[in-house]
C-alpha cells in the first residue's frame, strides 16, 4: 500500500481515475445528456405556407373526411400515397410512391419541436405531434456535433461534415452536394428550404453513385434502410428496408439505389438507417424496427413527413 501510493504509482492510479471520468463524461455527452439549443416555433411552417397547428389539425380533419384511405393507400386533392410491400434479396421492403400538389406538404419535424443534442423521440410520436399522414426518420443530426442542419429555411448547424447533404429546394426539389464544396451560408443563399446531413447520395441525374464496397462508417455491408427519391416534380419514392434478422436481411447501399433507379428517381439519398428506420402511415407503423437486438423504434431527433 505504501509503495503504491508512493511516486509513480500514485500519479498513475490518478491519471487512471481522471482516464475513467473523462470516457464516462465523453460517453454521456455523446449519447445521453440533453442540450436543448433552440426552440422551433409552435407554428407549423412549410415552404411559401404558414400555418398554426390548430388550422393544420382542422384543415387536415376536414381533407381526411373526404379522402380515400385504404391499408396501404391515401388519396385526397393535394396528396397521393400507396405503400408496397417487397420482398426481394432475402429482405422485406417498404416502397411508398409519394405525390402531392405542393411542396408544403412535403415536411419535417424536430422531436419536441426542439433543436439540440440527444434531443429525441419516437418517429411514430413525431408524426403524430405533427398530424402526419405518412412519416420516415430522418437523418439524426442530434448524434453528431458536424453535418448540415437547416430545417423549414432556418439554419441551426453551418458546421460540415465528411458527408453528402441532400438538400430540398422551395420547389420540393432534390439534390445532393458535398458539404466539403458548399457551404451552409450558400445553400441558404441559394434557396435552400431543408438540408439534411447523412448519406451518401444513391442516385444522381438518373446513375447510381455508389458501388458494391460503398457503405456508412463500419457498418456491415446489409442493414435496416431508410432513403428518399425523386422520380419528377414533386413525385417522389421512399423505400424503408427491413433488417438484421433471419426472416429479413437487410440491403447494401447498392442494392438500395438499383430500386431507386427501377422506379424512374432521377435522384436519391440515404438517410439514417439501422435500429432508426421507421416508416409511419396514418396512424400505424409499417415496417418492423431493429436493431438486431430489439424490435421496436429508438428514438431519434427528427422526422420527414408529409401532410397539413
């Protein structure tokens, strides 16, 4: 005991202790502490359309009464929605084929309406915050301090990433561009009406951008998906895949873009994935979420949607 607390064991018994606390306080920064950093605002706001959220929830009330809704189906005036379930290299997916009259109708959404780290919720819960008809997860800004952030015209991140950023125009249009050659300020400039930091881009003026080695990070080469794309004007796919288990596979991010390019989407990009793909459609959720070692949602910081 003597000899331990006697110089240089002292100073590495310390050096151990502070080793300890500083990965304990990293680790509960990175994925559990909160830091609310800016409030969005209570109304509901789209490209060219604000609305508050009582009228939202009465106009949608009063299309809804009218529309023609089946299992797999929405149809009103200003949205069209059919949902098909795929099964194709070993993998159940989720292929929806969006229209709408509007790009406001294409929207998102910050779990408690809050901008900020480790702030989250439930894709099924923000959807119906929201009055969402249909709903995917976004792309978790919340778990990383770098990427693209601008949501509804308001820049929240300017800090870029390693990444690919899809960006949604006020027309509801998609593309992609490398954050390391744009900036945020640019993009804003330019008209920029949502910005989310991910990736990477699948299809890009109708050819897949990606190839069999292309993957996120370490993650294995088959997962849980979840992507958007644009077939033409204000005519879009998502496709939600699920995963990591024995009735279904996953898809590589190749094979996630050959779907895109069969459906006619001139441009197409991956969101998160894994244990976050969710896909939300009138009041239920269609898919089966996992991470391979729980079935059911994680929470996360953000939605796209589309609805009033």
């Amino acid at each position: 005991m003597k000899n331990f607390l006697a110089k240089p064991y002292r100073w590495a018994g310390v050096f151990s202790v502070l080793l300890a606390a500083s990965v304990t306080f990293t680790l509960m920064d990175t994925f559990v502490l909160e830091k609310s950093m800016a409030k969005v605002s209570a109304s509901s706001s789209s490209a060219g359309q604000t609305v508050t959220k009582q009228t939202a929830q009465t106009t949608q009330s009063s299309v809804k009464t009218a529309a023609e809704i089946t299992d797999n189906s929405y149809e009103d005036e200003n949205i069209k929605i059919t949902i098909e379930k795929v099964r194709k290299y070993n993998t159940t997916m989720y292929v929806a084929d969006i229209q709408v009259s509007d790009a406001s109708y294409l929207k998102t959404a910050l779990a408690n309406n809050t901008y900020g780290r480790n702030i989250k919720s439930k894709t099924s819960e923000m959807a119906e915050e929201n009055n969402a008809i249909f709903a995917i997860n976004g792309d978790y800004y919340g778990f990383r301090n770098t990427g693209y952030v601008l949501r509804n015209g308001t820049v929240y991140r300017s800090t870029s990433g390693n990444n690919e950023a899809l960006v949604v125009d006020k027309e509801g249009n998609l593309s992609v561009v490398s954050e390391s050659d744009v900036s945020m300020q640019s993009l804003s400039d330019e008209g920029a009406w949502q910005v989310f930091s991910f990736g990477p881009g699948l299809v890009e003026n109708g050819e897949i951008t990606v190839d069999s080695s292309s993957e996120v990070g370490q993650a294995k080469n088959s997962n849980p998906r979840t992507a958007i794309g644009q077939v033409s004007k204000l005519h879009y796919i998502v496709i939600v895949s699920d995963g990591r288990t024995s009735e279904s596979e996953g898809l590589s991010l190749l094979q996630l873009a050959q779907e895109f390019k069969e459906r006619g989407c001139t441009t197409a990009y991956n969101l998160d994935g894994g244990g976050s793909s969710t896909m939300y459609f009138n009041g239920k959720i269609v898919n089966n979420p996992t991470d391979g070692r729980k079935i059911g949602e994680r929470q996360v910081s953000d939605i796209v949607y589309f609805g009033y």
